[in-house]
C-alpha cells in the first residue's frame, strides 16, 4: 500500500463528501534541510493538523512515509463516532476540569473564567472531531502567545 497516495486519497474522499475543507483536499510535505540521515519529514493535513515521521529515515522517501503513516492513523481513526463531540463528552470533560481546579458550578457557566470559557469552545464545536478541535485550540493558542487575543480584548471583541 502507497501510503502517500492513501492519505491524499483519504482527503480527496472526505471532500467529495461534503467535508468543508477550505483550502481543498491538499496534503502538504516539508522536509527538515538535512544533506544526512536521518531525515525528517512534517506533512500537514487540510484541516492544519501537522504530523512528523515518527521513525528513523534512511531517506527523504522513507520519511515522507513515515509521516504519511503517522498521519493516515490519526486520520482515519479521528472519524471513529466516538471521537465526536457530544453533550456527554462536554459533560464529563467539564466535570473533569472542575475537579482538576477544585472548582464549582458556577464557574463552568459563567463564560468569562477558564472552565467556562473551555465549556463554551466545546459547546460551540459540538458535532466535531477532536481533531478537529485540536486544529482550533491550536490556533486559539497561537493567538493567545502572539498576543492578538489580549489586543482583541481590548478592543472588545466577542469570543465568537
């Protein structure tokens, strides 16, 4: 099995399926600068997802499978029904925030605290993949570092 082709082909059917994938069904490879083993390889999904090889690479084409692998596995397991996001799981991951900070209800309600404010992004991404979820974090967390979610604060904008 190409596995390189599977993960394209993968994409390609999510797409023609109606997957809103904004910049299409393409499947984008970086290879680390190296003139030696081992080589490393990053391939980035359409959704923004990134993944490396995982392995020892002899060579740019054995790494560019290997991260071709690693992110096949994560792709195809992401569409398990199980790995959607329910009412029951923001439930449970919201009890389970709670107890991590010995917090109360109340906060889990009131959107301008931490627990609150993880409640409202899952509630706001029900019916998506975690992976998915993962993608926005990721940016929500790039935001945050850079400093634009402060500034946005500041100019009072809405968390939507």
């Amino acid at each position: 099995v190409n596995v390189v082709e599977a993960l394209q082909e993968f994409w390609q059917m999510k797409q023609s399926r109606g997957a809103d994938l904004k910049n299409g069904a393409l499947v984008v490879y970086e290879m680390v600068p190296s003139s030696s083993p081992p080589y490393v390889c990053y391939v980035t999904l359409p959704g923004g997802s990134c993944f490396g090889s995982f392995q020892f690479c002899p060579t740019k084409a054995e790494a560019r499978r290997s991260a071709a692998k690693i992110a096949l596995m994560n792709s195809v397991f992401n569409e398990h029904p199980s790995r959607r996001i329910t009412d029951e799981f923001i439930e449970k991951s919201v009890s389970e925030a709670l107890a991590s900070f010995n917090g109360n209800r109340e906060e889990a309600d009131n959107p301008n605290t931490g627990i609150g404010a993880f409640r409202f992004m899952l509630e706001s991404n029900k019916g998506k993949s975690m992976l998915e979820f993962q993608e926005l974090m990721t940016v929500f967390q790039l935001l945050h570092w850079n400093g634009s979610l402060k500034a946005m604060r500041e100019r009072q904008c809405s968390r939507q």
